[in-house]
C-alpha cells in the first residue's frame, strides 16, 4: 500500500511548516489556507476518515481537541474565535483520507459554511 501525504509528513518524508508534535498528534500550517490562521491537527495514526474511528480512539480524539485549544491561544484566536474543522468522504471534501481537522480563524468566518 502506497504511504498516505500527511503519513509521509508524520515520518518526515514531505516537509510541512509543523506547529507542534508530540507522541500523538502533530500540527502543521496548510499550504492553501483558507483564513489567516488555518493549521491542519492530525492524530499520527493512519486513521482514514470518522468513519473509521473506534472506541479505542476516543482518546486520542480528545487529546486533538486540547491541542486545538492550546493552538488557538498560541496563534491569539482563542478569545475572538476560531472554527474546528472536520470533512468526512470525498462528497464532503476529504482529499486526503488520513483524519485531520482544520483549525481556522484570524476573520470573520460566516455561517453556514460552503
């Protein structure tokens, strides 16, 4: 099987402008971004979509979201505000199938979304 674009940033084969990484999780600017702060928070597991998740994974779910929290202060958008980002199958705009959540925020961002 053919290693995944953010598997190959996750083992460092593809450089990204990474934000933060730890254990589990690494962070990294988008090369298209869509707001003024717009980073991409992945669990380092190949995980393909939501759809894929299990229970053993809830965790790791949860400690993305703190990660998004402790970003969003970092980049100064945690008081204005920001959007966590989620796109599940091709229909939805999943290009690349390894989950991944976009943190946005930096403008205005209006609702509903496209």
């Amino acid at each position: 099987m053919e290693e995944c674009l953010f598997c190959s940033i996750v083992n460092k084969k593809v450089p990204a402008n990474i934000v933060y990484e730890d254990e589990q999780v690494i962070a990294f600017r988008d090369i298209n971004p869509q707001a003024p702060v717009h980073l991409l928070i992945m669990p380092k597991k190949h995980i393909p979509t939501i759809v894929d998740l299990t229970s053993e994974d809830k965790d790791l779910i949860g400690e993305i979201y703190l990660v998004a929290q402790k970003l969003a202060s970092q980049e100064s958008i945690a008081q204005c505000g920001f959007r966590i980002v989620a796109n599940c199958n091709a229909d939805a705009g999943q290009a690349v199938f390894h989950i991944h959540f976009h943190l946005l925020g930096g403008r205005k961002l209006g609702w509903p979304p496209g």
